[in-house]
C-alpha cells in the first residue's frame, strides 16, 4: 500500500550541529591555490515557489536529501543566451550536495576564482542521481559530459513517489556573491495529483470501503527539454516535457491491504476522505488509453428495513476517461500544477467528480515518498 509522507520542508528542530566541508581540492593543489580567494563555495537551497505564506521567505530544502550541481566557469565572459551555449560544466559536474538539519555538506571543497573576470554560472537538479539520464540539448540519445555546453535536457522515469526539481540559472557568480554563497531557487518539474473520495448516501442504506485507485495507460518517461532562447531572461531558460518513450504504464495512486483491516478507508456521506497523492509525468491526457480505475466494496443489510438482517457486500469498479476528469483544466497535467481530485462515488450512479488545482508550493511544502 502506498502511504503519504508528510516531509515538512524546513530545519528540523532538535537536529544535531553538522560541520560542513572538507578542505580537499582537485586537480594540481598549489595550482588552484595561486588561482583561488580560498574562499570555499557554499551552498543553500529553496525555492520561489515553496513560500511560507505568512513570512514569505523561502522554504528550506528537504531535509536528508541531496542534489546535483553543474558549474561553468567563465574565463572574461558572462552567461547570456548566446554564450550560454558555449561555456561548459567543467568546474563542477553533477556534485553532489547533501543537506541535512539545515548544512549543505559536498566534497572535495571547491574555491571561488580569484580573478574577477572568472565568474561562475550554477545550474541543479534534485533529488541527485549519479547515473542520472543527461543528454545534449535537443537530443535523445547523445548523453550529456562536462565537455557538453549549455544547460542538458533530462530524460526521468517518474515512480509517482520521487519529486523531480530542477533549479533556476545563478549566472554570472564571484565570491562577492552572497557571501561566496550560492542559492538555489528550486521549481516542480512533475505534477502533483491528490485523491479524495466520498460516498453519496442520503439515507445511510449501504457502505462504501475503498479498494484501489490507479491510474492507466500514463507515460512513466519523457525528456525534460530546456530552452535558452525563450524567455528572455538566460537565467530563467523555459523546461517542457516532451519525447515520451517506454509505452503506457499503470501508476498505482492508492491500494488496500487485504491482510490489514486495520487500514481499511469506509466513506463517509458528504465528507471527503483524503486517499493520497502521487507525482505523474506532466502530459497530453486525451488518449482513449488514459483511465482514471476506481475500485470499492459495498456492503448492505439483505433487508434495507432490518438493521439486524444479514449483511451482504460485492466488490465492484468504475474506469473514466482521464480526459474527462480533468476536462476542467484541459485534459493535461501540467509541471508545478497542484491538482485535487474528489469522488462522489455511489454503488448505482456513475462516479462523479471535482476538480481543483492551483500552483504547487504555498501551503503544500511537502513531498512524499513510498
């Protein structure tokens, strides 16, 4: 059974004091020294998106996570669109940075340029896979190296459960920055879809107990492509999904456990009860493949009048075009799209259904994990 975790993104209370770093460098030492401030590159990560809406600051990254950094050092040239496409992430290439109770921890360390000219542009992605799928811009199959230039496009097999981040550009970076410091603002790369189910039952005549809810038909895999030639704005390159491959999959989004009655969800009339949520591929939903499946128990008394009577239960199941439900939003899931899905469900009426949606972050700083 899939179980939602609430991860609280912010420093966890009571969490023990880390030490960052460790004072290795690469490469010839006595080289890098003569060429560097010996001031160490840091790093803090959270997001534009994921704001406390009260302070309004930025969220934290999760806790006991890591992501990838990509650096390209820039030897009298700055990150622009034109030659974004040229410089390369030869300075640091898919490091990882581990953050736990508020310390970003990598190694070796790193040292900002001490020429001023050698500036750094900084690019990452979340959660840090060292065999991550990098290819070249606008390719599907050449894999992405620190000889590469410009920023890679990702190919990602989405298991409902891992929430893929990718960041925005910090060009043009000295060790006047922020304090040598460099910050991360993280956006959704996946769509959020939650489930809630209710029963419509005015007369309180039978019983309604959840079995499964899935998903079918969805493509698990796509390449998430970059674009550094719109917007505007280098820094802030647009990302669409696109190049689905691997075919049509099944995404579980909830499960019963038949060997645990402990857990059974019965509905209620008139009150949703929250299933779970889970993080599919954002894409086109119009395909006659694309279901939303549905399955639940009905109990009832043989006699509707004799409450004492002998209780009787079938298991039945309900599929609905995927189109259908999010007809409201244009029969696609969209990246960093929060969606709420509610089921009116009655054992002798078509499932009906409400959708909402809104950006996701605000009041939904979480993620989850199976």
């Amino acid at each position: 059974m899939l179980n939602r975790i609430i991860r609280i993104m912010a420093t966890a209370a009571g969490c023990a004091l880390l030490l960052a770093g460790c004072s290795l460098r690469l490469d010839n030492p006595a080289l890098e020294m003569a060429q560097d401030t010996g001031v160490p590159i840091s790093f803090y990560a959270g997001s534009a998106l994921l704001l406390d809406d009260a302070q309004q600051t930025k969220a934290a990254y999760y806790d006991d996570s890591s992501f990838g950094v990509f650096a390209f050092k820039q030897s009298g040239g700055s990150w622009s669109q034109l030659n974004s496409k040229k410089w390369k992430p030869d300075f640091l290439f898919n490091q990882e940075v581990h953050h736990s109770c508020g310390v970003y921890t990598y190694s070796p360390t790193r040292y900002w340029p001490n020429a001023a000219v050698n500036t750094l542009t900084f690019w990452a992605y979340s959660p840090y896979d060292a065999n991550v799928d990098l290819l070249v811009k606008g390719s599907t199959s050449n894999a992405y190296t620190s000889t590469s230039v410009g920023l890679p496009d990702i190919r990602f097999t989405a298991d409902g459960q891992t929430d893929l981040l990718y960041s925005d550009v910090e060009a043009d970076q000295t060790y006047m920055t922020n304090s040598g410091t460099v910050q991360f603002d993280f956006n959704h790369a996946l769509a959020l879809v939650d489930i809630k189910a209710e029963k419509i039952d005015e007369d309180g005549l039978y019983g309604v107990t959840m079995k499964e809810v899935s998903f079918k038909g969805i493509y698990a895999t796509g390449i998430l492509k970059n674009s550094t030639a719109s917007p505007a704005s280098p820094t802030t390159p647009a990302w669409s999904w696109d190049n689905y491959s691997g075919g049509r999959h099944d995404l579980p989004v909830w499960e019963d456990d038949p060997l645990d009655n402990s857990d059974d969800v019965v509905l209620a009339h008139g009150t949703a009860t929250p299933l779970a949520g889970v993080m599919p591929l954002p894409q086109d939903l119009t395909n006659d493949a694309c279901w939303l499946h549905v399955e639940f128990e009905v109990s009832y008394h043989e006699d509707p009048l004799d409450p004492s009577s002998a209780v009787l239960s079938y298991t039945t199941s309900r599929n609905v075009y995927l189109r259908d439900v999010f007809y409201s939003v244009g029969s696609a899931w969209a990246k960093n799209t929060h969606y709420t899905v509610t089921l009116q469900i009655s054992p002798d009426r078509p499932i009906q259904f409400t959708v909402s949606w809104d950006d996701w972050g605000a009041d939904h700083n979480y993620h989850l994990s199976s």
